[in-house]
C-alpha cells in the first residue's frame, strides 16, 4: 500500500485545472493526463481494508509488549497429579499452557500424532 497515492496530488482527480497558456498546450497535457490516467489504478478496496484492519488491530506500536510469564503447572506435574488432586491451583492455568500439557502427555502415551 506504500506505493498507492490516494488522490493527493493527482492528475486524474475530478478537479478542474485552469487554464494556462495556448489551447495546443491544454489540450496535449490533457491527453498525457488522459493516458496516465487511464494506466493508473488505484486499489480502493485493498485502501479500506487496511484502513478497517488498522482500527481493528490498533496500532501495533503503542500495544505493550507481552512479558513471558512463569507457567503455572511446575514441569514435574503429571496428568495423574492432575486427576488425583481436588486442590486448587493457585492462579488459572492459561488455556496454552493447558493444551501444551496435555498434548505432550498424548504424544507420551501415542494418542497423539
């Protein structure tokens, strides 16, 4: 998107130019500014859309940083620990983690593949 002008500065935009000089003169920049413009294009769609991601997304630059945070579940726990216990952990375990979890414990037991 960079490289899209969107009607700044541009000869094919619907302004009326005065005019300037001999008819012959008018009349050649306007077939140059005919044939660029025909050869122009200019993506409006792919325009809004970037437009519409960015209010969506936000602008990547003010969002802070996610800190990589210890995981919840010590690496010694085992999927019977996890049976067996009616304890509470002490803070929710991430979904991620939790399906880290138990995918490793699958490929352990070949039900994963």
């Amino acid at each position: 998107m960079e490289n899209m002008e969107i009607n700044g500065g541009n000869p094919c935009s619907n302004e009326k130019l005065p005019s300037e000089g001999s008819k012959n003169v008018n009349e050649e920049r306007n077939s140059i500014e005919k044939e660029v413009c025909d050869s122009v294009f200019i993506n409006h769609a792919e325009i809004a859309w970037h437009q519409r991601r960015k209010e969506w997304v936000g602008d990547e630059s003010q969002k802070p940083k996610r800190v990589h945070k210890e995981p919840v579940m010590s690496w010694t726990t085992t999927y019977e620990d996890l049976l067996l216990s009616t304890d509470r952990f002490h803070q929710p375990i991430p979904l991620a983690e939790m399906v880290d979890f138990l995918v490793d414990i699958w490929h352990e037991e070949g039900l994963y593949d």
